[in-house]
C-alpha cells in the first residue's frame, strides 16, 4: 500500500500502518493533514497524530513528522480513497440471503457484500449496493435504494475529487424502510447505523455515517445530514431537516417542517425554524 501512495504522490511514507484521521482524530498513530493554519495548534496538541500531510510554508509550524506536496488536501483524501477501495476489496464475498426472506424479482441486490437476515421482505425495484447489511424481519418498500456513496466532494488546487465511501449500512431487525428512502453508506471510519425497530416513511433520505436509534418513527419526506446522531424513541414530523453532525437525545419531538441546526437534549418538544425548545416531555 505504501508503495502505491509513494507512486501516486511522490510521498515517501516511512509507516504503512498509519491510520488516517482527521485534526481531532481519537486513534493512536494518525497520518492526517493540514492545509489550513487554523488547524495547526489542534494538530500539534493532539497525541494520536504521529505524521501529517502538508505544504512547505506551514510545515514549519508542525511539531509531527511531516510529508510534503503542493495539494495537501488532494494528496490525503486522494490516499483515503485509495484505502477505501482496499476496504471496500477485501469484503467482498458473495452476498448472504436468508433462504426465507422474500426478494421481487424487479429489484437488484448486489451479488457481493450484502447480507439479508431471515423473514425480510424487499419489495420490488428496490436497489441494494454492496456493504449493507438488513437484520431479521425487516421491510424494504419499493424504489428504496441503500447503501449508495453519500455526497462527499473536496475541493482541491487539483480539481474536484469525489470521495470513496469505506463503510457500511447496517440495519438491524425489524426495521421498516419505506417507499423512494435513500440511504447511503457510511464514510471517514463510520458506518450508517438504523437501529431495531425503527420505522421510516416515505421519500426520507438518511445520509453517510448518521445513527438512528431504536424505536424511532421517522416520517414522510424527513432529510437527515451526514453523522446525524438520533437517540432512541424519537419522533422526526414530515419535511423536517437536520444540519450535519447534530445530536438529538432520546424521547424527542421534532415538528413538522423544523429546521435541526444544533444538538437538542432528551425528552424535549422542538419546532420552527431554526428549531427551538417548545417544551419538556
């Protein structure tokens, strides 16, 4: 692996068991990057990064062992993509269908990297890509399609680069998917997670790397952004939309229509745009 990158970026990697993280990464031996002086004094204080990717002029304010090219941001997540695709190659073993569940013909499942636990029902023109695994007694409504990559783009001095997405959509049992859901993979170290007995109406989109918790009734036409996290028992009303990286605790309204722009506790009533704390439950 290392000598691919080497090749690719004129980087001479001197571990090639680097793990790759971000500026806040919580895993031991991190290879990250820095493109930006902002992130420096983070980089510096955080223990787990051991080597960063980065241009001469900032360099000099790194305390790591850095390697250097012109296009940072280009170079790591160009790497990231790269390790994706080892990922995404290494699990890829034929699909496991319970002999129980029932597939319409119209729909697709991938032959590679997807597993179906027993009793589940995928209705028809149904898409379902590699890494994603359903638990038992689930339902998949028609035109659903999962385990997509989810929009992730970098703007980079070289151009736009898409991003591989390396994790997986994990289901568990008795979940119901409904009619036109889009649900991608998980991305950057984290899986998509849709927890048991979750039951999602139609036309929701669920994006990279969020967690839904268990019991949760997401309605119509509801939009939740990537690393979303959902506690358990909660309530989303039709058309309403959380930003990214937002936390909601369990046993939480969310009215029709709201707009979610920062994390809202437990057992909590919240409405408008921007959403705001109608109650406590």
């Amino acid at each position: 692996m290392s000598k691919l990158i080497s090749k690719i970026f004129g980087l001479e990697f001197e571990n090639k068991f680097y793990k790759l993280g971000l500026s806040n990464s919580r895993i031991a031996n991190t290879l990250s990057y820095v493109c930006e002086e902002k992130y420096i004094d983070q980089v510096n204080d955080n223990e787990n990064i051991v080597a960063v990717i980065t241009n001469k002029e900032l360099s000099y304010k790194i305390s790591k062992k850095t390697y250097l090219c012109n296009d940072p941001l280009y170079a790591f997540w160009e790497y990231f993509n790269v390790c994706s695709n080892h990922t995404i190659n290494a699990r890829c073993s034929p699909s496991k269908i319970h002999e129980t569940c029932f597939i319409h013909p119209t729909s697709y499942i991938s032959p590679q990297d997807v597993t179906i636990g027993k009793n589940s029902i995928i209705e028809p023109h149904v898409t379902i890509h590699g890494g994603v695994r359903i638990g038992e007694d689930c339902l998949v409504r028609s035109g659903a399609v999962l385990g997509f990559d989810g929009f992730e783009m970098k703007k980079t001095d070289s151009g736009i680069l898409p991003i591989i997405h390396d994790g997986l959509l994990v289901i568990k049992d008795r979940v119901e998917i409904g009619s036109l859901n889009s649900l991608a993979k998980g991305f950057s170290w984290q899986n998509t997670y849709i927890d048991c007995d979750t039951k999602i109406d139609s036309l929701v989109h669920i994006a990279h790397a969020s967690k839904v918790g268990k019991a949760c009734f997401i309605t119509a036409s509801c939009e939740v952004s990537g690393s979303v996290v959902i506690g358990d028992n909660c309530w989303l009303g039709p058309r309403s939309a959380i930003t990214n990286g937002v936390t909601i605790g369990s046993n939480t309204f969310i009215g029709i229509g709201a707009v979610v722009t920062k994390s809202f506790g437990e057992n909590l009533v919240i409405a408008g745009n921007p959403a705001k704390i109608l109650r406590r439950k």
